[in-house]
C-alpha cells in the first residue's frame, strides 16, 4: 500500500470536492486528513463491501462539518465512487454539508459539535455487554472540547472502563472564531484527559500519518479509554489559507487556494 499515493489523492478529491460545491470547510478537513487516512487505511477493522460488518471498527466524527475529508477518504477506500463527488450539497443526496449516517461508511449524524464522543461511547459500551471486540473511534475538533458534554462523556468512558474507545483531537489551534485556546484555554490539555481516567498521548505530528498509526498502536492500559491530540496544522498544504487560519472558504480565495493546492501536490 503507497499511503503516500493515497494521501495525495485524498488531497486532490478535497479540491475536487470544493470546486464542485463552491463552498466549504477548509480548515478542519485539510488538518483531519492524516487522521482518517490512518483510522480508514491502516487501523481499522472494516469492508467497504459489507459496510455494516457486525464486527466491524467504527469511526464516529464528531466534526462532521469536515466533510470534504470524510467523504475524500470513504471514496478513496472504496464505499462509494468519487463521480458522486457532483451530489454532495444537493437535494435529496445522502453527501450532505455534514456526515450523516446514511452516508456509506459513516457511522454518525453529525452537526452539533460535542454530540459524536458520547455516540461513540455508548456504541464502546454496547460492544462490551455483547461481548463483542471491535473499536470505536471517535474524531473531535479541539474547539469541541469547550463543550461540557464532551467532559460528562470522558467520565463516562473512564467511569465503565471503555479500553476499546479512542478520541483522537484535531489540535489545529484555530476553531471557527480565532485561536482555541484564547477563546477558552485548554490548557494543560493532555492533564486534563489524564485526570478524567484516560490514556493520553500527544502526537507531535498529527499530519504525518505513519506517526498517528503509530501511536494508536502503542496505547495499551487496560480498563482506560484512550485520548490522542494530533498537533496538526489548519488548512495544511495551502499556503494562503493557512496564513490567514480560515475555517471556511467560498469564492475567488476557494478557487486561488484549490489551484495553489493542485499545484504543490501535483
């Protein structure tokens, strides 16, 4: 498998996406990228063609306005081919402007943010009074972690001892208003995760997949859910809307930033 192969065009599907839709969230699906690609192609337990597999790992992403990602890597995996990308935002289409479990391969609806941890820790529940193995992984944007709902999630995975339970956090720095933590700070992060009963590891390059698979796979305490915050970059691979930490893009910068990008991942 040439991951790098497959990152590159998991890139180009985002352009291509955004050129199709007009409109989208930049920021976060060019940061979450390497995180999906990691979960889709080198961890998880899944079959695009028995896309509910009882025993299959499943992905919940709680940031499911990062759809230009999402649906970039479900197509490149195989659950649905890339000429739908010309549905996603129109009527009637299950590849809306946030992930829907009608999507092929989704798992979670998603739209309020702080919702998709506590989805994935019943669904790390429900797995261990079945008596079943699979994996929940669920993928949350740092400016999530300001909502209350996703700390009464973290007590709950510690309190029933959810070992199968993985939060992965898009650490980007930026939410939709400006610098995450100086619209709240986070900060001690990883201490915080810590002190609610979580294995937590930073990852110090969260837009280098090897590094993330890495570290999924070097978690190991039993009885402790897992907490990774991938230290990743907002908008990564387009210059100009890294610059200006853009959380959303529509217009002449969508178009100048798509053809600065097709350019530096040719």
């Amino acid at each position: 498998m040439d991951i790098r192969a497959i990152e590159k065009r998991c890139i180009n599907s985002i352009f291509d996406i955004l050129e199709s839709s007009g409109v989208g969230h930049t920021g976060g699906s060019l940061s979450v990228l390497q995180i999906l690609i990691s979960l889709y192609f080198q961890v998880c337990k899944i079959d695009p063609e028995n896309p509910k597999w009882p025993d299959r790992d499943r992905v919940v992403l709680s940031k499911a306005h990062a759809i230009e990602a999402m649906y970039a890597v479900l197509s490149e995996r195989g659950f649905f081919p890339k000429e739908r990308f010309n549905e996603i935002l129109k009527f009637g289409s299950d590849l809306q402007g946030h992930v829907e479990i009608t999507t092929p391969g989704a798992e979670y609806s998603g739209g309020a943010l702080g919702q998709g941890v506590a989805f994935a820790c019943a669904l790390a529940y429900v797995s261990k009074i079945r008596n079943k193995n699979y994996k929940v992984f669920a993928v949350l944007g740092d400016g999530e972690c300001h909502e209350g709902s996703v700390w009464e999630a973290a007590m709950f995975g510690s309190h029933y001892k959810l070992d199968n339970l993985y939060v992965l956090i898009d650490y980007n720095h930026y939410a939709d208003h400006g610098n995450v933590d100086e619209l709240m700070n986070l900060q001690p992060l990883a201490k915080r995760w810590e002190s609610f009963g979580w294995e937590t590891k930073n990852v110090q390059n969260g837009n280098n997949i090897e590094e993330i698979t890495k570290t999924i796979s070097s978690c190991h305490e039993l009885e402790k859910p897992k907490c990774l915050i991938a230290n990743t970059v907002k908008n990564y691979g387009v210059p100009i809307w890294e610059k200006k930490h853009l959380h959303q893009v529509a217009g002449d910068l969508l178009y100048e930033g798509v053809k600065e990008g097709r350019e530096l991942h040719k």
